[in-house]
C-alpha cells in the first residue's frame, strides 16, 4: 500500500497513473543541500520557492501552495488567507510601500468595510496611529498563528 500525502490523489489513481507520479522528476537546487543548516524536513517551503515552484511573498500565490499540498483543509485555509483582517493587512502594507501611505482607489474599494478607514478618500493620507498598528499586527499574528495550527495539526495526524 502506499502511503498517501497532503494533495496526493494515491488512493483514487490507477497503478498506471500512480507510477508515472513515482517518477516525476522535479529539478531541485542542489547547492542549497550544500549549507550547512539546511534539512529537507524543515525547509522545504524554502526550496519550493527557490525552485520556482511556488512564491510565498504573495498571498494568493501562498494560499495556493497551501491549498494544494493540503486539499482536506481547503475550506480552512480560505478562511485564514481570505479573511478581512489579513486582506486589511496587506491593504495597510500595499499602500504604506508603494503609495507612501497614501490612499489609491484600490485602497479605498478594499477599504470600505472597514470601521475605520472606510472613511478615507482617494488622495488623502491614511491615519495610521497606534490603534491601527497594534489592530493590524494582531491581525497579522492571530492569521500567522492559525495558519501554524491548521498545519501542525494535520502533520500530526499524518505523520511522515
């Protein structure tokens, strides 16, 4: 029997089908097996990403790296990465890096439910104050530690 793995479809493949995934080749970066500190067990979100394989810096990229190694949690991952908090988040950071903090029209459509700063309007400064920092980095943290739940939970259901 073989062992089945997040987003492996195993069970429900033919032996036909269940071979030629056997023996998929996939180019890894062979130089990162060189450093001194790197383990396959542990950084392989680094290798995927080094390989082209998935981009983490985006969170709709990041959201589908996830979804597909772990397809039986799909519903809760959605939740995480498409929660308004962390949409709120990455609204705050887009504006703050590429606007200088400055509301755009995307800033202010993503913006309108939110209880505070649906009040701001295309070209004014965004009031970022201590409420709204420690709101923002809760969210962030709050999605972060969820996220590291969900996942540690499964791997301790299916372990390696």
């Amino acid at each position: 029997m073989q062992p089945v793995y997040a987003g492996d479809s195993s069970w429900t493949d033919s032996d036909t089908e269940a071979e030629r995934k056997k023996n998929i080749k996939v180019p890894f970066p062979v130089w990162m097996l060189r450093l001194p500190d790197f383990d396959v067990k542990t950084c392989m979100g680094t290798a995927l990403s080094e390989m082209g394989k998935w981009d983490f810096a985006k969170r709709a990229k990041a959201a589908d790296a996830y979804s597909k190694v772990f397809r039986d949690l799909t519903k809760q991952l959605d939740a995480i990465f498409k929660s308004d908090d962390l949409r709120w988040v990455a609204m705050i950071r887009n504006a703050l890096v590429h606007n200088a903090g400055v509301a755009d029209a995307e800033f202010v459509q993503l913006a309108s439910r939110h209880p505070v700063l649906s009040r701001v309007k295309v070209s004014q400064a965004i009031p970022i104050n201590g409420m709204l920092t420690i709101e923002t980095l809760r969210a962030a943290c709050l999605c972060g530690a969820e996220l590291i739940s969900l996942v540690d939970a499964w791997m301790t259901r299916n372990p390696a």
